[in-house]
C-alpha cells in the first residue's frame, strides 16, 4: 500500500475525524468494551469543529497519512511533547503507517527542540508504543467511565546523536 504522510490541512478534518471515531468504535473494542456511555463519552469531542482547533492552535502540530482512496490516520502532538491524538483506520493497522505517522511527529518534536515525548496510551496500543521505544512511567488511570489510560514516555535521540 502507497501512502503519504502530511500536515494536516482544514479540508481534512471530516476525514479525519471519521477516522478517529471509526477507530475508537471499531478497533478500541477491548477498552471500551462496548460500553456505550463510554464510547459516547469519549467520542464527544472528536468532531470536525474540534479538530480544526487543534489543528489551527500553533502549539499543536497534526499529521495525516493517506493514499489514492483515503485517508488512513492522524496523528497530533502539542509543544509540550505530549502526543493528544493518535488513531489508525481499521484496515491501516500493521502496515507501517502508524510508525509512519510516529516519525513525523517525532521529527516535529525535535525541530522544537524537545527531549521526551509523553502519551497515555490506550490497552490496544501499548504494545506498538513499547516497540516506538516507550516506557511506562506509571499505573493505568481510569478514563471515560470503563477506559483505562496507560502513561508512557519516550526519550529523544537529537539528530546528531
């Protein structure tokens, strides 16, 4: 599969926040587990108005991945180095596209001159963040009703390194 991963632009913000709510309803499944007060709770704000003000905040840096039919996924880190958004369609998952998404963002955080990146990863995810190079740095927390977060970190390479 041939994609491409870019700044996000405001055009694709319906795109990319169906992406998002397909992920959380479809793929999150062993998180939310079917729960619907906490699906809706964690859907809530995952709308086209907001994500345009993520992506228009210039603290925040927003990548998409897409290919000739689509989007496949987004990706959003603040300048403080924490990653607040990052989803895969369905049938994106395990093809490098993920990890595609991870670099650019990376790369975005080391132009800022970070050092950490900080996440809190859901339960499906946190085996591809530990294979990015993450480490826990604590107890899962609960979230949106049966949602648990997983806090992890990541140490940067700077590039001369």
């Amino acid at each position: 599969m041939s994609f491409v991963v870019r700044p996000a632009k405001v055009e694709d913000a319906e795109a990319a926040v169906e992406v998002v709510r397909r992920s959380i309803t479809e793929s999150c499944t062993a998180d939310h587990r079917g729960d619907a007060d906490t699906i809706a709770t964690w859907l809530a704000n995952k709308t086209v108005q907001h994500f345009v003000s993520w992506l228009t905040n210039e603290d925040n840096h927003c990548v998409i991945a897409e290919a000739r039919d689509g989007l496949l996924g987004v990706g959003v880190i603040q300048r403080s180095g924490e990653v607040v958004l990052f989803y895969l369609a369905p049938s994106a998952q395990r093809r490098g596209i993920g990890k595609a998404i991870h670099h650019a963002l990376e790369e975005k955080a080391k132009d800022w001159g970070l050092v950490t990146l900080k996440l809190d990863s859901t339960f499906l995810a946190c085996q591809f963040y530990e294979k990015l190079g993450y480490r826990s740095v604590g107890a899962a927390r609960l979230r949106f009703g049966m949602l648990h977060s997983y806090p992890y970190e990541k140490a940067l390479r700077m590039r001369n390194e």
